[in-house]
C-alpha cells in the first residue's frame, strides 16, 4: 500500500442509475493502484448499520449521518470511501460534504425511466402502482445536484467510461497514483 490521502466519494442518484456497479467496479481499479478502499452500499448497510431505519425523511437523513461517521472515520485515516447511497436531499449530502475529508460528490445520472427499466426487483413498478410509498423520484423527491464533482451520465456512458472518467478526475488532483505507462 502506499500513502494517498483519504477521501469520500459519494455516489448519488436514483435507484438504479448505476452507483452500485460504478463502485463495484471501481474497487478493484484502486486496489490495484495500492489504494485502501472500503466500499459502503445502501443496501448492504441497510441489513446492518441501519436496519432499525425506515424510508421517512427523518429515516433517510438518520441513515445517511450513521453512514457519514463511518466514512468520516475512515477518510481522515487515509482510506478511499465508495459511498452508494440514493441520498436524495442536497441538505444532506452538503452536511456530509462538511463532516468528511475530501469528499467527493459523484452525480450517477439517468432518467427516471431508464431506471425503471433497468429495475430488476420490480420496485419501480410498485411505486408507480402506488403500491411503496415514499419512493425516491415517483412519490418522494429526488434534489439533483447542481454542481457535482463529478457527473456520469451512465444513460450516455459505458461502464468503463464511467470508472475510467472517475479515475481521470482523481488522478489529477492526486488523490490517487497515476497509472505507469510502459514504453
């Protein structure tokens, strides 16, 4: 491992616009440039940290600050923090821009319908159905960033252009080692 500052980067959008899987996929990337990197998802840490936590917005912003200590903790000890987290009130994620060290906001953007299309658990069917409540952009509101970090448009944007475009923003303001080129 080498030494690297810590930072947060915080993935944000709707459900399903692809924060998870940019995460997932980034992991290894910055493991492999000898980054430490914790990766905190919404789901996972709904099975745990906090499972007592509803869908309210009390609930949701409850959520968010036990997940902003973690990555607090971990940022100003210099590890890499993956946050994949809907987190739809700007409030919020400015308080959390506040709390950690180098955060990172990183808009994962699609439209509402590109996400219910891409909804393999059937969630946005059900919310459309009025059948969940307070779901995030149908009955519950989702504030967009305004001036993200940065901002992958994943509807536009393969895969690896969204990891790469990620590791391109971090390289240059080296938070991260740039890759060595041969030849």
């Amino acid at each position: 491992m080498i030494d690297h500052p810590g930072f947060v980067l915080w993935f944000t959008g709707l459900s399903g616009a692809g924060k998870t899987t940019i995460s997932v996929a980034l992991e290894p990337k910055l493991r492999a440039r000898g980054v430490r990197v914790e990766r905190l998802d919404g789901d996972t840490v709904r099975q745990s940290l906090t499972k007592d936590l509803g869908f309210s917005k009390e609930d949701r912003d409850k959520n968010i600050e036990r997940v902003m200590f973690v990555a607090k903790l971990l940022s100003r000890n210099n590890v890499a923090v993956l946050s994949a987290f809907i987190s739809p009130y700007a409030a919020t994620r400015d308080f959390v821009r506040t709390e950690t060290t180098n955060f990172v906001e990183v808009f994962v953007d699609a439209p509402l319908m590109v996400c219910a299309e891409r909804d393999v658990k059937g969630m946005y069917a059900k919310a459309f159905a009025g059948e969940i409540a307070n779901f995030t952009g149908v009955s519950d509101p989702y504030e967009a960033p305004q001036n993200p970090d940065i901002h992958l448009k994943t509807h536009e944007m393969n895969l690896d252009e969204c990891v790469d475009h990620v590791l391109n923003w971090l390289e240059e303001r080296a938070f991260i080692p740039a890759t060595v080129t041969e030849g």
